[in-house]
C-alpha cells in the first residue's frame, strides 16, 4: 500500500511539475526577449484585434494549444494568448462576425469554450488533466 501511494505521489508530481514547467520556460523565454508579453505585439485597441475570452484556460499548455488551434484560421494574421486575462487577441485583416466565428470554432475545436462557442468534447477529453476544467487546482489539493 505504501508503495502504491508514493507511485500516486510520485505521478501526481510530475503533474504538477510539468505544468508549472512550461511556465517557467515561458516566462524565462519572455525575459529573455525570445517572446514578448501577450498584448506587447498586438494592440487590443485595434479595431482589427478580436478579442475573445477563454475562462477555461489553466496553464502554458493551455496557452500553446489554443495558439496553435487559431494560426490554422484563415483570417488570423498574428495570435497572442495572455494566460493572466484568459484573453485570445487575434489581429486580423478584417474584424467581421464571420472571423470572430471561425477563431472561436477554432479554440472550441482544441478543446475550449468560449462564450458563445462551446468546446469539443472529444478535443477537450484529450487534452492533458491541468488543461481541464479546474484542473491545475485539482492537482495543486491532491
């Protein structure tokens, strides 16, 4: 029994330190200028900029997953995702209801909800347990 529960542990730990990992190596590499913070590149006041809210977003892996998930639209010229605001901001050559529609079916398809748009379950079922709804705080309790 003691050896189950420190594998438990032990699992749980890498967990927690991937997450918190990825991080790290995020932030380091904005220190280093290697990235520049969310809204530095693109100007939220842009009336080409959509914003959309991502409530859901836990950690870096969400950030990277949901970055990669909008370069695939059409419309969208330069992503950023700020992780402190769970904000998506998305510089595009033409703000319409029709773009904003197609970057949120975009972050929906990776597996996270927006406001009006809700997530894929079978994208959201593989996306690792920090990413997942309450996720990070469930691993940081355990």
């Amino acid at each position: 029994m003691k050896t189950i529960m420190g594998g438990a542990v032990f699992v749980l730990g890498l967990l927690l330190a991937s997450c918190a990992g990825e991080e790290n190596t995020q932030a380091e590499k904005g220190m280093e200028g290697d990235k520049k913070p969310a809204t530095a590149t693109i100007d939220a006041d842009d009336p080409n900029t959509v914003k959309i809210a991502v409530p859901t977003m836990q950690c870096e892996s969400c950030v990277e997953t949901i970055t990669e998930g909008v370069k695939g639209v059409s419309a969208a010229q330069e992503v950023n995702v700020d992780l402190a605001s769970k904000t998506v901001f998305v510089k595009v050559a033409n703000n319409t209801p029709e773009a904003r529609m197609e970057i949120e079916k975009a972050i929906a398809g990776v597996g996270y909800s927006t406001a009006s748009t809700p997530r894929d379950t079978a994208a959201y079922a593989k996306l690792p347990d920090c990413c997942k709804d309450g996720g990070m705080d469930d691993l940081k309790k355990n």
